[in-house]
C-alpha cells in the first residue's frame, strides 16, 4: 500500500496498540483514538502481536530473534499512525446513537479510522488523488440520513498545534426530522439548506479552510 490503495483493513486494539507502541514516540494519536494506558499493558501489546501472526498480517524474520515483518497492508497503517502531520475528527451524534471517524494524514499516506463492535476498527486507506473532504461528507451524510435529527461535528488540527493545546477548528452540520438542513461554520455563521447536497457544498468550502492539510496529496 503505497497512498493510492484503497483496500480496507480490519484491527483489533490490541492490533493498533502493538503498532503504536513499535513507535519511538506514538504521540497523540492513541489518545485520538481512545486508547488508555490499559491497552498498553504487556498483556494487550502480546495479544496484539499474537493476532497479527494469527492472521497472516505479520511474520517473524527468520535470524533475528523477535522482530517481526509487516504485511504491507499493515506497514502502511502504521506510517499513518505514527506521528500524523495532521487529523480530523468527526463527531456523529443522534438522540439514541453514536458513532465516528478519524482521518490521520502522514507524509505519504492517509487513512479513515471508524470504530466497530468489540472494540475493532475499520482502516481505509484514501487514495492521494481523492479530495479528501469527501471520504469526510460521505460519513456524515450516512449517518445524519439514517438518524434524524443528529449531528455531525467536524474538528480538525495539525498534530503540532493540539500537541501545544491550540483548540482545534470546529464546524457542525446536522439534519433535522422535517428534513431541513443546518452547517455551522468555525465563526458561527449559520447557513440552512433544504437538502443534503446545498449544506454539503457549505460545508465542503469551510473544510477546505479548516483543514490543516492539502484536499488532494501531490506526487
């Protein structure tokens, strides 16, 4: 996987905690992810491993001992996730429901992070030449569609700036059950649509602003 695949790829928390943990310095990305200082225990981290031998995601080297060979696939994820240049969040919020995504940008690759049952995860890689903005509609307008009224909160930041506490931009866009639609702007400009794809062109130009990186990646 090299920035332009696009296969999804399943992992567990013990699976990402390994890889995180092979990092001199993981960052604020488990934290980003809702991992805790449990899920770095010896018993996680040994758990992590056993599963990526388990599913063929990794491979001892033959002559030198512990260390492991990724599987491609898996050595991409963990370029994204050690130490992300930047990131976007977003928030999905409904009366009975939640749910999320995580978008991490590396220097050469980026990946969409959306947590599943038991405590996995669903990693897909976003070609370089996708305007990264719509892999980020197309989460909201999933779930603001199947649970009206709700929500979708979009923050996003460089990795340096959250690190030195800069309050990330934030801007919301939700739907409600008369099928009205409203996008709140970081400035808290309101502006309301009748339909999804009016407040998604609002929201797409004030992401544009918001993003700490470039929409597209440049070979």
């Amino acid at each position: 996987m090299d920035g332009t695949a696009t296969e999804q790829l399943s992992m567990t928390a013990a699976e990402l905690s390994f890889l995180l943990a092979s990092a001199s310095q993981p960052g604020q990305t488990p934290r980003l992810l809702g991992l805790t200082e449990a899920d770095r225990t010896d018993s996680v981290l040994s758990a992590g491993v056993g599963s990526l031998l388990l599913r063929h995601l990794a491979a001892p080297v033959e002559g030198s001992g512990s260390r492991l060979e990724l599987a491609p696939a898996v050595a991409a994820v963990a370029a994204g996730l050690h130490r992300p240049r930047g990131f976007v969040q977003v928030g999905l919020t409904a009366d009975d429901h939640a749910d999320g995504a995580l978008m991490l940008d590396a220097e050469r690759i980026r990946v969409l992070v959306a947590a599943r049952a038991y405590r996995c995860y669903d990693i897909t890689p976003i070609p370089a030449d996708t305007d990264v903005r719509e892999p980020l509609l197309a989460v909201a307008d999933r779930f603001l569609h199947r649970h009206r009224p709700a929500v979708a909160t979009f923050t996003a930041s460089s990795t340096a700036d959250f690190e030195r506490g800069i309050q990330p931009g934030r801007a919301t866009l939700s739907s409600s059950a008369d099928g009205k639609w409203r996008v709140v702007t970081r400035d808290g400009t309101e502006t309301k649509a009748d339909d999804f794809d009016s407040a998604a062109a609002v929201m797409r130009e004030e992401l544009g602003r918001m993003l700490p990186m470039q929409v597209t990646q440049q070979s």
